[in-house]
C-alpha cells in the first residue's frame, strides 16, 4: 500500500509539474513574435541565406540580437555569441560542355560534375551497361572515360545510386580509365532537384590541410526517357572541355549561448535548443520568375522555435540549464553541427539531450512529426507535451526510406552518443504536397498556416521545459544504433 501511494504522490507531482510547464509556456510564446521572427527570416531580403553569403551573416546578426534581447548569456569563448566555423568552397567549373559526334552537353543543365575539376579531354570512350567490377575487368578501359548507367540494374534508389557511384569511380581509376560518366534516369528524384542541389559550388569544412584533389571527373549525365543513350552507343570518343574551378576559403558562424539551470546539481547537465539557419540561396527561377529560394519551412520555421525556447527559458529556466545553437551550413552536409560537437565550449558529456527542430515542410496539420521518436526515454514526455496542445505526436513511419534521422543536424549530437531527435512540423507522408515547397522559391511566409504554427511552437517549448525538468536524465533506449557511444560518452 505504501508503494502504491508514493507512485500515486510522485504521478501527482509530475502531473502538477507538467501543467505548470505548459502555463509558463502559455506566458511567452506568442503568435506577434513567431510571426514577425519568421517573415524577416525568409525574406526576399535574405536571399535564401546561402553559406556563404552576407545575408547569411546578416540572419546570424539578427539571431545574435535575439539571444542578447532575451537575456541569454554567451560562452566566454564567443563573447559575441557567433562561434567562428573554418569553411572552403570547392568552385565547380564555370563553363564547361561534352560534345559527341551527334550530340552537345552542357554543364549545369545536361550534365553535373560530381568529382573533379577542370579538363581538357578528347578520347575514347568504353560503353558499359552499369560498371560493374566485372565489366569494368572484361572491358579496355586504359586511358578511356567510362560511360555507364547509374545503380546497377536492381537498386531503384538514387540516393544509394549516389553511394554506388563511388565505389565505381575508385573501380574504374584502379582499372586505368580517366574518368566515368553515369547516365541518370529515375523519376524518384526529378533532374532538376538535382540540378539544384550538385550543381552548386561544394562548401565543406576546412581543416586547414592543403587540398589534393582527386581529378578523376565523375559526371552524371540526364538520360530522361533514356535520350541521351543511343547518342553514347553510337560513337567511339568524345570532348571535354570544363574550366574555372577553384578553391576558396572563409569563415561563417555558429549562433550560441546558454541559460544556467537553477537545481544545483542538475544545472551541470545542458538541454541543447537547435536548429539551422541557413537555406540555399538564389538558384533557378520557378514558372513565375521568382529565384529566391527564402526556406520558410526549412528552416526558418525550425530557427524560431530555438528563439521561442530561448525567450521563454531565459525568463523561466528549468532545471537543467539551456544551450542554444543555431547552426550555419546544414544545407551543406550539416556542416554548422559537425563543427560545433568537435570544438564544443561545454563537455559533450554535459550535453544530455539535443532537442533538434528541422523541416522540409508539411502536409497534416493536425500533428508534430518526431523523428527518432521512440528512441530515446524521453518519448513520454514528448507525446504528452504535443498532445496536450490537440496534436498527435508522429513520426516517419511511412517514410523511413528517407533516412531523415541520419539527414539532420541532430545526427551530429547523436554520433557522439547525445540523445537527439528532431522536432517538426506534421507530415505523414513525402508527398506532393510536401515536395512542391521543398527547396523551391515557392517556400515563402504567406504560404503557412500560422493558426497551426503557433499550436507547433507551443508544443516545443512546452516539451523542451519538460525534458528540462525531468526527474530521470534522458538517454537512447536500449538497443538503438547509438545506444553503447552513448554509453561511453556519459561513463
């Protein structure tokens, strides 16, 4: 009896923590403040806050100004909360054309360059039907370019095409060819979407070494409806010709700072806030003219609900103290993150949760998406915090071919052994409706539903004060992928 009372007494207080969690986020999250955050953010004036760009150091500016506002503190290392991230653009050919006997290519609009740089080839070509180890081994390759099909033939994903076409150009050097070009035909990701994301120039981070770049040209080719086919098995040698390609360096940064955490013993343990700011810039024009990508839902809609958590923490912090990090470069192979959980101003084993916020859109209002939902001990406290505002708490179920865990800035955290989901708006499916805003100009502030907005934003802080508090220290449930780093990062 005396052990049911106390579950009932500890249920009781947890439940009276709860609803005191949510009135406090009732007092500060606020529909004038999201809104004004977030047209600012995806402005015509950003430009699509590309990394680089002075846009981009603009939003940064701005977001610092908020932290500042609210009252939150900087790291003695980032006096001026921007955590300096070393940056080099590896400058993608400026001109560049394939010319057959009976046909032109363009770069940029008919081919993309995936490795390489400048080049100046006329040749012979070896025809294969997917590069196989064994064709590349049948076939005279030395000193030819390899013309292939992307995938090999089974494998219908382009994104694993993407892996396969590593291996092939490793293959295809050991064998002795110059270079491979991989003929792309699928209609699971349209040309144009990656037209928009490779042909840009490749910003990575620097570690200060001096490149040696790997002049093997690894080039994927449009072959919609398989056109470009009988074109490449019609002829014996072609001409290359790409120029203009360089490296670049500069710095960009990192938004950081921190509440401390009024329990004496808990305020060592830090709730990490995160989201990225950055988006892609100015690219291809859409049907109407407009060439701003301004990234509304992704991610400005995901670098407010950091500043909502901010604001409300700094006025009523929990338990566990608060980090906020708004990171640079995501759209660039989460580069912002990776910078930050390797030259971290905290210990990453004080870090004991990585409340990441991400979105490419959404299609279902009626729900928060989370994923990486039931990996971590803090699902509970989760679902009852998106529930409490009419939510239903989701997450990619329908879509876990997508790999969005392992896409974010989340995953950067959760390597190191952080329990880190990510937070977004409710989508239930990759649908059309998700996919007509994704990267594209049409991503813009009067395109979103600000009634569910505010419900969305709500939900978060209201979770982030809950885990703030929690009576247990949050980890990955046994058995996930980053359960034994996790393990070995916490002792």
């Amino acid at each position: 009896m005396r052990k049911v009372l106390y579950l009932i007494v500890l249920l009781s207080c947890t439940m009276a923590f709860g609803q005191k969690d949510k009135k406090i986020t009732e007092k500060t999250v606020s529909k004038a403040s999201i809104q004004a955050h977030l047209k600012f953010m995806s402005s015509d004036a950003l430009k699509g806050r590309d990394t680089p760009s002075p846009e981009l150091d603009i939003a940064a500016e701005y977001l610092r100004t908020q932290l500042e506002l609210y009252g939150v503190k900087p790291f003695a290392e980032f006096p001026d909360y921007f955590q300096p991230v070393s940056m080099k653009k590896i400058k993608k050919p400026q001109t560049g054309t394939i010319t057959l006997d009976s046909a032109t290519f363009t770069i940029g609009v008919d081919y993309l360059l995936i490795s390489g740089g400048n080049l100046e080839w006329n040749g012979e070509i070896a025809f294969l039907d997917y590069a196989t180890t064994e064709e590349l081994e049948k076939a005279d390759v030395k000193g030819k370019i390899v013309v292939a099909n992307t995938g090999d033939g089974e494998e219908q994903s382009p994104r694993a095409w993407f892996a396969m076409s590593r291996e092939k150009r490793a293959n295809a050097k050991e064998a002795g060819a110059l270079g491979l070009i991989e003929l792309y035909n699928s209609p699971q990701i349209p040309w144009q979407l990656l037209v928009n994301y490779l042909s840009r120039d490749q910003v990575i981070l620097d570690d200060g070494i001096e490149d040696e770049r790997d002049e093997f040209a690894g080039i994927w080719l449009n072959n919609a409806n398989r056109e470009a086919s009988p074109s490449f098995a019609n002829t014996s040698k072609l001409d290359i010709k790409m120029a203009g390609a360089g490296v670049e360096r500069f710095v960009s940064q990192n938004v950081v700072g921190y509440v401390e955490g009024t329990d004496p013993v808990l305020k060592k343990d830090y709730v990490t806030f995160s989201a990225h700011y950055d988006h892609v810039g100015v690219g291809r024009a859409d049907s109407t003219g407009d060439d701003i990508y301004n990234g509304t839902r992704d991610n400005a809609v995901g670098t407010v609900t950091v500043l909502e958590a901010a604001k409300n923490l700094a006025m009523y912090p929990t338990k566990r103290s608060s980090l906020f990090v708004m990171f640079c470069g995501e759209e660039k192979g989460l580069l912002g993150s990776q910078w930050f959980v390797d030259h971290s101003p905290l210990p990453l084993s004080d870090i004991v949760f990585c409340f990441n916020s991400d979105n490419g859109g959404y299609n279902n209002t009626s729900m928060a998406t989370v994923i990486g939902l039931d990996r971590t001990t803090a699902q509970g406290l989760l679902v009852t915090a998106i529930e409490s505002y009419g939510l239903t708490a989701g997450d990619d179920a329908n879509y876990k071919e997508q790999g969005l865990f392992d896409r974010s800035d989340n995953v950067s955290f959760a390597k190191k052994g952080i329990p880190a989901p990510s937070f977004g708006m409710g989508v239930d499916a990759f649908d059309e409706q998700v996919l007509r805003t994704y990267h594209q100009p049409s991503d813009e502030f009067d395109t979103i539903d600000m009634d569910y907005l505010y419900t969305f934003y709500r939900a978060y802080v209201f979770a982030g004060r809950s885990i703030g508090n929690m009576k247990e220290t949050p980890f990955w449930v046994e058995g996930d992928k980053y359960y034994e780093v996790g393990k070995e990062l916490y002792k």
